[in-house]
C-alpha cells in the first residue's frame, strides 16, 4: 500500500485539526445562541408578568424594572442580530410575543407615501433586443425617518386709516401663548409632551434643536414650561371638576421622588390619581383623568381632594380612605389588590389555599371579560346572575378556611 508523502500527512492533520477547531467553535456559538434565547424567553415571561401587575401602590417600582428588563432585551436581541450579520445569516423575522410566530403587520395606510421609480434598461443586456413584453412591477414598502423641522410662522396683521374719521381697523390675529415670545403653540406642545410623557430633559431638548441649527436654551425652556403650566390651570380645574361632579371613580395613588434642595438628596412625595373611563361600557360620559401631588400620605389629602364628590369610589384598603366611606362616599373594594396578595404567597412557595383563592377569583375575571364593552345595565344583570353567586361562596369559602389556619 502506498503511504503519502510527509507533507501531505502534515496539512492532512493540519486540516483535521482545522475542522476539529472549528466544530468546537459552532458548537460554542450554537450553545450561546441557546442561551440566548433562553434569557429572552425568561424575560419575556417576567416582563409579561410584571405588565400584569403593572397596578397598585407599587407601580412606581415596577415601572422601573419593566424598563431595566426592556434594556436588557435589547442588548441581547441586538447582539443576536449582529452576530447573524457577521455570520451571514439571513436575520430572523420578528416574532409576536403571544404565539411566538413570524409577524408581519401592515403599515399604516394613512400614511404620506413617496414613490421612487427605477426604469428598466431599454436594451436587453444579454441580447441588446429593445422589444419587451410588460412584466409585474417588484414593488418593496419600508419605512422611512422624515427628520423634525421648525418654521417660522410670520403672523401679519393688516392694518387700515378710515379717510372719514381717521379710525384704524385692522385685522384679527390670534392671541399667542406667550405674548411677546417667540415659541408658538405646537412648539410649545411638543415640549411639554417631551418633557413630561417622553421623560427628555429640558437640556437635551436643547442639544436636539442645536443639531438643528436653532438656539433654543435650557433656561429658556424651562420659562416656557412654567408659563404654559399656568396656561393649562384652568383646564386642569375643569378637569377636577369633573370629575368631582361623576357617581364613580376610580382611585389610587403612588410615591415619586421629589427633589429636596439644600439637602443633596431626594424625599417621598406623592401623586394622587382620580380616573373614570365608561369606554368598557358604552357610557356617552367623557373619559378623564385627575391628579394630585403631596409631600406625604396623609388621609387628610384625599379627603380635601374629594371633599365635592358624592358616588362609589373604588379603591384600595389604604386606612387613609375609610374616613371618607358613609353617606358621601361609598366603598368598591379592590379585587385586583386582593388577588395580588395571594399571588405573592405562591411567588415564595407552593400553597393550595392560594391556589384555590386564585382559582376562584380567576372565575369572576372571566365573567368581567365576557362582559366587556356591553351596557351598564346589561352588565349589571350579568353579574348579579353570574358573578354574585361566586362572590358568595368565596366569602364562604375564606370563612371556613380561615379557621384551619394558624
């Protein structure tokens, strides 16, 4: 049998040795991808659960890890994609989070559409022939970033002399937020909304517009936001008041950390909210929102917050509220802050009492789902019918149970 040279058994172990790298390193790289989508299903999973408890005194709190946890999908979902691109993969088409399935949502029709044509070549590049046959356009929709602009508004008042009696008329021009200034209504509005539901500060507010070849200062900005703050007081008066004059609200109230100067640190205060929304059952009442800020937790806050509204008024167990529940206010107790208690306890370990307060509360989640969108009437019926029979064996139920347990 004839034996190869030396040098070709050398590059033969050279190139086994090549292969044996390089099967260890897939091997590595398919483990880390693994991984991966291991810690992008369990965050999803948390971030699905904390969503759903995305309500009560702790919101704050859970505000703040929902957004540390989408940080953290990011990272590791544009990691995935770069190294697919190194690869030479063809990326992955996003998935829905429900069903874990290829999505692909319409764009908006409503949308401004460009059109950008690209002509066919008027000779065939394999023949040069010039006579063609029609073909189906390729057309590829994507979406585009059209960057922010400002305007300049030149608002021109004509003005007239009467020959007759030398009286001036002029024309009628539309009263400025901030008279004598130079910011108009729908800058203004977008730096509100910027600041104050976008979380941008006010100073890289400033370094965007300066990106923008426009001088708008942080000092200038803030005199701004405090002059359309007042601006905005009696709107947020008729709000209160309307909701004051409502037969039902909803109620919770949450801490922020509120700046403390002298002190180099923060302090607790806190924001009262006051809510009616009748969208889930066709009511014709609008929808709104109204809120309160305290330097603490005091019952005396609620109580002066609601000191013209008479109705039902659904609420936590906060012991800063029963004072307000008789003859002005009466009580609708929180399932969903109920619920949550016997969650935590099978959050720290398995317990089939929970489990059974959960199992029975679910049932009237289910009634509420079913209901939705329908009358109040209708809905009341419903639940009287369906739901009052289950309210009565829980209560039943916790009475009983309550006796077995230390």
């Amino acid at each position: 049998m004839e034996t190869a040279p030396l040098d070709s058994q050398d590059e033969l172990t050279a190139l086994r040795a090549l292969v044996a790298e390089q099967a260890a390193k897939l091997e590595s790289q398919e483990a880390e991808v693994i991984k991966r989508d291991s810690i992008i299903g369990l965050l999803r999973a948390q971030l699905e659960l904390l969503r759903h408890r995305q309500h009560g005194a702790s919101s704050e709190k859970i505000d703040r890890k929902i957004e540390q946890f989408e940080l953290m999908l990011e990272e590791i979902e544009a990691s995935r994609a770069e190294a697919e691109l190194r690869s030479g993969k063809t990326p992955l088409p996003e998935l829905d989070d429900a069903s874990e399935k290829p999505k692909r949502k319409p764009l908006p029709d409503d949308l401004t559409t460009e059109e950008l044509v690209y002509a066919a070549p008027c000779n065939c590049p394999t023949c040069g022939g010039t006579s063609f046959l029609k073909a189906a356009d390729r057309v590829v929709q994507v979406l585009e970033h059209v960057p922010a602009s400002v305007k300049i508004v030149r608002h021109v008042e004509k003005r007239m002399i009467c020959r007759e009696c030398d009286t001036t008329v002029a024309g009628e021009m539309p009263t400025l937020p901030i008279e004598r200034g130079k910011p108009g209504p729908g800058l203004l509005a977008h730096i509100m909304i910027a600041k104050f539901d976008d979380h941008i500060p006010l100073y890289r507010l400033s370094e965007m517009y300066d990106r923008l070849g426009i001088d708008i200062s942080r000092s200038v900005m803030a005199d701004w936001v405090g002059r359309v703050s007042g601006l905005l007081a009696p709107l947020v008066l008729a709000i209160r008041a309307h909701i004051a004059a409502l037969d039902r609200i909803h109620t919770d109230d949450t801490p922020v950390d509120v700046l403390d100067p002298g002190r180099g640190k923060t302090k607790t205060g806190r924001v009262w909210v006051y809510v009616f929304d009748g969208s889930g059952y066709q009511s014709a009442t609008p929808a709104a929102i109204a809120y309160y800020y305290s330097p603490d937790r005091k019952g005396a806050h609620p109580a002066d917050h609601l000191a013209n509204f008479s109705g039902v008024m659904h609420a936590d167990g906060y012991g800063g509220y029963k004072k307000l529940y008789g003859n002005q206010i009466v009580e609708a107790a929180c399932m969903a802050h109920v619920r949550r208690k016997f969650h935590d306890v099978i959050k720290l370990k398995p317990s089939p009492i929970a489990e059974e307060a959960l199992s029975r509360i679910g049932a009237l989640y289910d009634i509420e789902n079913r209901i939705q969108g329908i009358s109040a009437d209708e809905r009341r019926t419903l639940r009287q019918h369906h739901a009052r029979p289950i309210l009565h064996e829980l209560k039943a139920w916790i009475e009983a149970t309550l006796s077995t347990l230390p």
